[in-house]
C-alpha cells in the first residue's frame, strides 16, 4: 500500500465535499483567545496576552468589564506578563523570531517607558518570580554554559544581576520568600526524566539545603512560601502515582532555620486523586486554589487554609470548595490578586477558543472578562468530543478523543467488545432523502512532547478538518501524562515503540468500532508527534492512507548531537543516551 506523506496545505484538499460550508481555513486559523492574566496589587485592573492582532501581545482593562487597551505591538511573540507587587510597572518577555532565547522587559502599566532588562541575544532566560516590593526579578539562565541554567536575581531599577546560584544543571527558580533571604530552586535529576529535586538556597550565604531527598521519578512543582517562612505549599507526585497539593513544613517551627531531615515532613491533601495544575495563593492567604486533572478536563477548586496564630499551617481538607466551571474543558492561567478578592483564570473548550474569566472570591460568583474574535465563524458549529478507550497489544486501556465530523449523523450502540459507533449521511433529492450507512475518514492525531496530554481545550484545525467530513481521533498513547506516572514512563527508551504499537491498535479500533473507512485513516503529528507518525507509517505502512510530519524528528542521532546543549540533557533522560553503548546499538538497530 502506498502511503502519501503530504503537507498540511495538501491533505486539507481531501475533503469530503457533500459537506462543504462556508468556512475557510483562514478563517479558523484566524479565530483569537486570551490567557496568562495577571492583576494589579489592588485588583482593579488586568493584563494578559492575547493574539487579537497576530502576534501575542501584552493588552490590559479594568475589572470587571473595561474597555482592553493594547499595551505592547510587536512582530515578535510575547511569551509572559507579570504584574509588580508595587504596582509601578509590568514585566513581560519575548524572543527573537522564536529562537527560545526570551529578553525580559519592563514597562509602565500603561505601556510607555518600556526597557530591556536582559539584551543577550544567544542566551535563554527562564522567569521566575517578582520580589513582594515589586523592585527585584529572579530568574534562570544559560549565560555561563548553554547546556547549563545557573539562577539569578536583579534589581529592576538599576540592572545591576547578582549571580545566586550556579550549578552544572538544569536550575529553575521554584520560590522566594518575603524577604528574599531565601529561595527555593528546583534542579533536574539526569537519570530519569521527570524528575526534580527541590533545594532550600540561603541568597547571602549560598548555603544550600537537599529538601526532597528521595528514590524514583518524582516530581516536585507549585511551590510557594508561606508568609511564617516555615512552610511550603507544592505539588508532588513522591510516593503516588499523581501529583497531589502537599505541604512542607518544619516540626518543630521554634528553629525557622532547621530544615534538616529530621525536622521536616511532607504532607498530602486528602481528598484529591487527580493531577493537580495551577496551584497558587495571596501573599497572606486564606485559601490556595488549584486545578486538578480529571481524565483531561479540569476540575477548579479552593483549599481554606488557616495558621490560627500557630506557626505551622493547617489543612481543613473537609472544606475543600469546588467552583463551577463554564462548560468542560482546560483551566490554566490561575492567579489571585494580592487582596485576595479574584481569582483570574483562563478557560478553553473544544467549544471556546480561550477566554479569561474572573471569580470573585467574597461574593462566589463567576464573570467572562474577555471577548475573542471568532473570525466570522459561529461557535455553536464546533464539535465536542467523546472519550473513548480502547485496548492495545498488551491489554492496556489507552485514552482518546474520539470527534465525529458535522454533516454526519452517529449513534453509539453496545455489544460484547464495547461501544461501536455508527454513522449515516442524507442522500437523495429534497422529498424523497434518507439516511444511509456512511464510513468516516479519520484523522489520528499524536501529540507532542512526548510528555504531553491531549486534552479537550480548542484546536481550530481539528473544527476545520470536522466540518470538511472528517473524523479525529486524538490519541495519548502510553508516555503520556494525566494518567498516573507509570503510564507516563511506558514509552522510555527501549520502550518507545510500544508507544507506536498503541497507534497501531487505534487504527484497529477506528476500523472495528469506530466507523472509520479503513482505506481513509490518516496519522499527523507534529514535533515528537512527528516522530511518532513516521514510526506509524514506517512499521505499519498497511494501515495507513497518508500523513503528515510537522517538525517532526526522523533521526534520534541527529537530533540528540545538533540540538541545544540544555535540551540535549534533558531530552537524553527519556530517550536515551548517545554516550551508552547499549542506547547506541539500540537508536541503531530500530530508529535509524
């Protein structure tokens, strides 16, 4: 069987054409969004980024419902904003033509006045945070070494950056404290991949202190101080298959300054089973909010906290508040301003292309703040997926998000094997139509990463390929995340193309219980997906009737030894090491 690997541009001219509709391709790629806000000290105003002019840029309005006012216009992306504590000004960040290497900015909050505050074009910076005062930055960066990221402060007023701590590692800021006498870094472990430890950095001695000393994959993110300085709120997968809200914190709370082994404990909140995104807090909070992870869709909840005097903090996990969402979809974005009365997220729907929405913390009660444009296209004609599972070679469940196409009916039915889904289409003349038994086109979709989750957020080219007739099937095959750690670490190394078989086993599905016409079913994917789809086609060629490889890597030794000296690190944990003979023999007997 002869397999077309076509362009993006190409495959979109096999649709199917009894149900074609007014909508372009340009018009979908064209439809706009809002996320990352961030709101002044007092509440009153926020920015975020929107695309609203083709490039992601830095707008602003005043709450609840002001006019957006635009802040930044440039050619080049705007990839974060950050709000001073002190209200003086903003922080955002951008890199060059998206070569990764984000300068940050500063600028009034009307958007005049603005400076760069780093201007080295070949060196990456990864923000971290804004002292209280709003006067210092904290970041990460490769300056030293390009394979290394060394952390990072900077008074914003003068320039001046002060070195704090340097590693031969991957060093990320995680936390800083009030004061900013100390902070918390997180830095990769090299031998497997998602996996971190936190250290506790004393900024005027250097001193550092191993938090999480611990065995396996694990991970350890969302971390804040708490105003007594003698507890930490985290998120952390250590011992569990999820990655759960917890708190570290000091036993005996007399000694703020002894973080040993034996003077602190990691604690879990109960009641939560699902990965857990987002989590953040006030500076002097009552509450932490956070999102979890429900088999893809978000879940937006608030965990009362109160130190009642004590110098420890205490969990009231029974008042654990749920908040309603708009619909089902994808949370992201979450902050809470520093008088604790909003909370600001973004939300994103197979039905809402990403809109920022306010929940006001006093009165519980939710508003949409943002409007996006919708490029002419009407939202009800969207499609919302199903969740499916079906069973691959080895008797594992795989997830998925089955998308029936418009123009088509379908039904779901049981029998033995499970659900199998049944389409029709309308034929004949006005007065004398009726419905006849239709097989689909699908399109297999494969995200990236490979650490990475399909989720039920907006891709408005899967909406175009669905009104043009087809179906998608939007895969996570094993190596994905959302489904516990160990389904996450299926896919390693020798491992990987177990995760290629699962595609194979979703064709199968598709043919068998999907509807699909078994000569119509492509696979695309783009950067490790892309990967992914030239592994589908290479080791099963018969199942497939096209694909399509978006930046997409087609050999692991020329990606390992060409890429970035920080990715090559990172990347080599999850797919293996070039400097091991038994991953060398293993990239060129199966890979090359």
């Amino acid at each position: 069987m002869k397999i077309r690997i076509l362009s993006l541009a190409f495959i979109l001219l096999f649709a199917v054409a009894a149900y074609s509709q007014p909508y372009s391709i340009q018009q979908y790629l064209n439809i706009r969004s809002a996320a990352a806000p961030t709101m002044s000290p007092d509440g009153r105003e926020m920015a975020y980024i929107t695309n609203v002019t083709g490039t992601s840029q830095v707008w602003a309005m005043l709450l609840p419902s002001g006019k957006p006012r635009q802040l930044t216009n440039y050619d080049d992306n705007v990839s974060f904003v950050k709000w001073l504590g002190d209200g003086s000004g903003i922080i955002f960040g951008k890199a060059k033509g998206g070569d990764e290497n984000t300068q940050f900015y500063w600028m009034k909050p009307d958007g005049t006045g603005v400076k760069a505050l780093t201007d080295s074009p070949t060196v990456r910076h990864n923000f971290g945070e804004v002292s209280n005062d709003g006067r210092v930055i904290y970041y990460a960066s490769n300056r030293r070494n390009r394979t290394f990221f060394d952390v990072y402060s900077m008074d914003i007023q003068t320039g001046v950056e002060n070195l704090l701590f340097q590693h031969d590692g991957n060093n990320n800021i995680a936390a800083v404290n009030n004061d900013g006498s100390k902070i918390i870094v997180s830095r990769d472990r090299i031998e497997l991949s998602l996996d971190n430890d936190l250290y506790l950095i004393n900024t005027k001695t250097g001193k550092e202190q191993l938090l999480t000393p611990h065995k396996g994959s694990t991970q350890y993110g969302g971390v804040s101080f708490l105003p007594d300085g003698k507890s930490l709120v985290l998120g952390s997968n250590e011992g569990r298959e999820f990655f759960t809200l917890a708190n570290l914190r000091l036993k005996n709370a007399a000694n703020s300054g002894d973080w040993s082994d034996a003077n602190r404990e990691l604690r879990f909140i109960d009641g939560v089973t699902n990965d857990a995104s987002g989590i953040t807090m006030a500076d002097s909070p009552s509450s932490i909010a956070f999102a979890t992870n429900r088999e893809g869709f978000s879940e937006l909840w608030l965990q009362p906290i109160e130190t009642d005097g004590k110098p420890l903090i205490t969990f009231f996990t029974g008042k654990l508040q749920k908040i309603m969402l708009p619909g089902q979809g994808v949370v992201s974005g979450m902050t809470i301003d520093r008088g604790e009365s909003k909370l600001a997220f973004s939300f994103s729907s197979s039905k809402s292309s990403g809109e920022i929405w306010i929940y006001d913390l006093k009165y519980k009660t939710l508003k949409q703040a943002t409007n996006s444009d919708q490029a002419g296209i009407d939202p009800k004609s969207f499609v919302a997926p199903e969740l499916i599972k079906y069973t691959s070679f080895d008797g594992r469940e795989i997830p998925a998000w089955y998308y029936p196409p418009q123009g088509v009916e379908y039904r779901r039915k049981k029998n033995n094997s499970g659900r199998v889904f049944a389409f029709s289409k309308v034929i004949g003349v006005v007065g004398s139509q009726r419905l006849s038994a239709y097989k689909v086109p699908v399109i297999v979709s494969v995200h990236g990463g490979p650490e990475g989750q399909e989720r039920p957020g907006f891709n408005p080219l899967y909406q175009y390929y669905l009104s043009r007739g087809y179906a998608v099937l939007a895969t996570n095959v094993r190596g994905s995340t959302g489904y516990g750690k160990t389904y996450t670490h299926l896919d390693d190394v020798e491992k990987r193309e177990d995760s290629v078989k699962d595609l194979a086993f979703a064709a199968e599905w598709l043919k068998a219980k999907g509807g699909a016409d078994p000569k119509r079913i492509a696979v695309m994917g783009g950067s490790y997906g892309g990967y992914m789809t030239m592994a589908a086609i290479t080791l099963y060629p018969e199942l497939w009737a096209a694909a399509v490889n978006t930046v997409g890597i087609v050999n692991w030794e020329t990606f390992l030894t060409n890429t970035s000296g920080y990715r090559r690190r990172q990347r080599e944990v999850e797919y293996g090491r070039l400097d091991r003979d038994l991953v060398a023999d293993f990239l060129d007997k199966h890979l090359k």
